[in-house]
C-alpha cells in the first residue's frame, strides 16, 4: 500500500517510487546549499526573511536539478561503476532524470525571480547555466572544477545581493561577499580534486594537498574580521530581530544553545575545528591510504562539512546566533546521510 502511494508519475506510462527520486537527486544533500546562502545574507547584512528563504529554496531547486542531470548525463559509465543507482539500475528511467532536471532548473528561476527579484534572478540564471553545463560538457575536462566551484560561489552571492528595504548596491553586496564566497569555492575546489579518484584510487600527494588546503580555509575562516567588514544592518537585524524569530521556531534545547552563545569568535572558531573535525579527519585517513573507498569517504564528508564551515562563515559575519542553528543541522545531516548517500 505504501509503495502504491509513494511513487510519482511521468506522463502515462512512468512510475516512479519518491525514493528513488530522493536517491536520484541526492536529498540530504540539500541541507548543505541554505547555508552558502546565509553566510552570503550575514555577511552583507541581508535579514532572515521570506526574501531570503525563496533565494534558499531556488538554491536548492537548482542543487537538486544538478544532481539528477548528473545522472542522466553518466548513465553509461554509472551502468558500469556505480551500477545501484536509480538510473542504470533501472527504478528511475533516463528520460525521467531529464524532465526532473528541468523541472527543478525552471523552479529555481521561478523561485529567484519571485523571491529576489532582478538582482536574485542575475545570479540564479548563471548558476543554473554553470549547473548544466558542468553535467554535460566540463565535468571530465579540467574546467569541471572551476565550474562546480564556481556554482557554490553563486549560491553565497544569491544571499548577499538579495532585495528589500534597506539593501545596498549590489557591488557593495559582492565586496562584503567575496571572502565567505571565496572560502566556500575553495572548499569546493577540493571536493572536486578528491572526487575525480573516488573510483580507483590516487597519489598520496592529492589527498595531502587537498588537507592542506583544507587546513588553511579553516584557519581563514576563524581569522576575526574587523567590525568594518560586517555589514552594518547585521548588527540590528541578525543580532536581535531575524535570529530571535528563526529560533522561536526551534525546539528548546536549540533555545537555550542559541541563547547561550553572544560571542561570533569564539563561535567562528568552533565552526572551522568541527570542519577539521569531519573533513579534515577523512582526509587524513586517506593520506594515510588513498584507496577509492576513503576517497569516497572523504568526499562525503566534504559535502556535510561544509555545514560546520558555513556556521562559522555567519558567525564571522555577524549572526552568531543563526550560525548556532546551522551547526544543529550538521549531526541531521550526518545522520540522513546514512540512509541516502550524498555523493
């Protein structure tokens, strides 16, 4: 009965279990993308509001679109290396992939364009282009990296830029962004050096450079920022107003962890050590032996690690209490990950 209820259909013949689909565009995953878009908010001073949620939601439309093109576009090698996924394995036809990329792709500018505006629009059109055309042009060539990266700089961009009373130039925006937004692109640019081995295995000297790196994005990230460099609507809006009524929402136990926490250093700091803690940690294990498996691994836990990385990017730029609940969505994540994988 279950399975009679949980399955979408595609045109007249097309039955697709909803699992399937959450396998097919990598669910959990998702949770990783709100928080590009907060840190981007944070930084330039944008507020919580509904504004700032349908740019989350186009982000993740769009995230979501990305992950089912790519499996559509390696259909032929994903028979051969990854043979359980929905696609080759059958439960979710090729076709489908498609229209189910398309469909997220034109929610996510219809979002962006409801939500933001022309200036969230300006940014959600490229980021869609850079989703695509890394699925079925760059990926195995060596402009695949930037690509990828270059979408998840995007998504902390759609947050600075939002529209609504009190917004500054965009090029503003893009000044206060560029540090979190750099950050984050390097984080990625890892994930990418990582997962072209994921299959078969790399150089000691690939996972050692990516820790490196990774060590490196953590120490910038924890580095304080002077009070200039915060936007100064931040100061009214994601210290007092926007925080108290995201966390109204919350269960209290996050109440009283939010509450607890008044200080954006220390909490800048926590966020770039639980970083090491997870992507750092994979990474040396495969330093120490840089098989497939562990690269895998390693790749996976980038992906949520990314969680911890973005709570300490809104703390750096002046939401310390919005950091705390990113940093309750990190153990979430984690946990659904062993259910879905997010790679």
């Amino acid at each position: 009965m279950k399975d009679r209820k949980a399955v979408a259909r595609f045109g007249s013949r097309s039955a697709v279990r909803l699992s399937d689909l959450a396998l097919l565009v990598r669910a959990p995953a998702a949770l990783s993308v709100p928080g590009d878009v907060i840190a981007g908010a944070a930084t330039a001073g944008r507020p919580l509001n509904a504004r700032t949620l349908g740019v989350i939601g186009s982000s993740v439309c769009l995230y979501w679109a990305g992950m089912a093109l790519n499996d559509y576009a390696d259909a032929t090698v994903d028979a051969v290396e990854r043979p359980d996924r929905p696609v080759p394995s059958g439960r979710v036809p090729r076709r489908t992939a498609l229209a189910v990329a398309g469909g997220l792709t034109a929610a996510g500018l219809g979002l962006a364009a409801v939500s933001g505006g022309r200036r969230s629009v300006s940014v959600a059109v490229p980021l869609a282009g850079l989703v695509w055309a890394y699925d079925l042009k760059l990926k195995s060539t060596p402009a695949g990296g930037f690509a990828m990266a270059g979408a998840r700089v995007l998504d902390v961009v759609a947050g600075a830029v939002v529209a609504g009373t009190g917004a500054g130039s965009v090029g503003a925006a893009l000044r206060r962004a560029a540090v979190p937004a750099g950050l984050v692109g390097v984080h990625t640019g890892t994930l990418m050096a990582l997962s072209r081995h994921e299959i078969s295995g790399a150089a000691v000297r690939v996972p050692a450079a990516t820790l490196a790196v990774s060590v490196a994005t953590a120490v910038a990230t924890a580095v304080p920022v002077g009070r200039d460099d915060v936007g100064s609507a931040a100061k009214g809006r994601w210290s007092s107003a926007a925080p108290s009524g995201l966390v109204a929402q919350f269960p209290a136990p996050l109440k009283g962890v939010a509450g607890a926490v008044r200080s954006r250093k220390p909490l800048a700091a926590a966020g770039a050590l639980a970083y090491l803690g997870t992507y750092g940690t994979a990474q040396v294990r495969a330093v120490r032996k840089p098989s497939g498996e562990n690269l895998r691994r390693a790749v996976g836990a980038g992906i949520l690690g990314l969680m911890p990385l973005q709570a300490a990017l809104t703390a750096r730029g002046g939401a310390p209490t919005v950091a705390a609940a990113l940093g309750v969505v990190h153990p979430l994540a984690r946990r659904l990950a062993r259910r879905i994988s997010p790679t």
